[in-house]
C-alpha cells in the first residue's frame, strides 16, 4: 500500500513536470507607438499587401489586424516570411520599429468615433 502511494506521488509530480515543460512561454508584446508604426507601416510600404488599415486581401496579402498574432510570431515571420513576401531583416527593420509597427496593427480597425466624417453631428 505504502509502495502505490509514493509511485502515485512519483507520478503526479512527473506529470506536472511534464505539463510545465510543454506550457509555451508568452512573451509580452514590448510597447510601441502606434502613430510611429504607422508612418512606417506605410513607408515600408506594407500596405500595399496589407490594406491601409491592416485589412487585408485575398488578392494580395492576409489580414493582419485587428487582434494580430502574438508579437514573436509575427516579428519572426516579418523577419523570415514565407510565400511572396519579402524578408524584413533587423537590418532593414529595427526591433523598436517592429514593435511601432505591431502597436499600429494591434490599433486596427480605428473606431468609428475616432474617425471625423463617421462621427454623429
């Protein structure tokens, strides 16, 4: 009896090792300016593919906003993307320009009172 006790204790804690080790780290995105992140969001001409507004289209590039995947995702596929897209390296965008720019696409859609032709007189 004393045996089975302390095998199933041996398990448990074996099983929450093991449901610790396969937890994902999250990472937080770092804070960026959305207003800076748009200028380069423009600049780097991302949206030309994207849409102004991170809206997407099928026919030329997915939607990137709003609710965008999580900051390492994204910054590792602007880094090392797959398909027609062209690779965005550090050296071309910095990680504080990444992160403006993730600020600007988590910013997507604009709500409709920020925008003054949508506001009710």
């Amino acid at each position: 009896m004393k045996i089975h006790i302390v095998a199933l204790g041996i398990v448990a804690l074996a099983s929450l090792a093991a449901v610790g080790a396969q937890a994902p780290a999250t990472q937080a995105a770092p804070v960026g300016n959305a207003e800076a992140g748009k200028k380069l969001y423009e600049s780097y001409g991302c949206y030309q593919c994207h849409g102004r507004e991170a809206q997407g289209s099928s026919a030329t590039g997915p939607r990137l906003g709003p609710k965008p995947i999580a900051f390492t995702a994204f910054s590792q596929y602007v880094r090392r993307p797959t398909g027609q897209m062209p690779p965005y390296t550090s050296k071309v965008v910095s990680d504080t320009e990444m992160a403006d720019i993730y600020a600007f696409v988590q910013a997507r859609p604009v709500p409709a009172q920020n925008v003054p032709l949508l506001r009710e007189p």
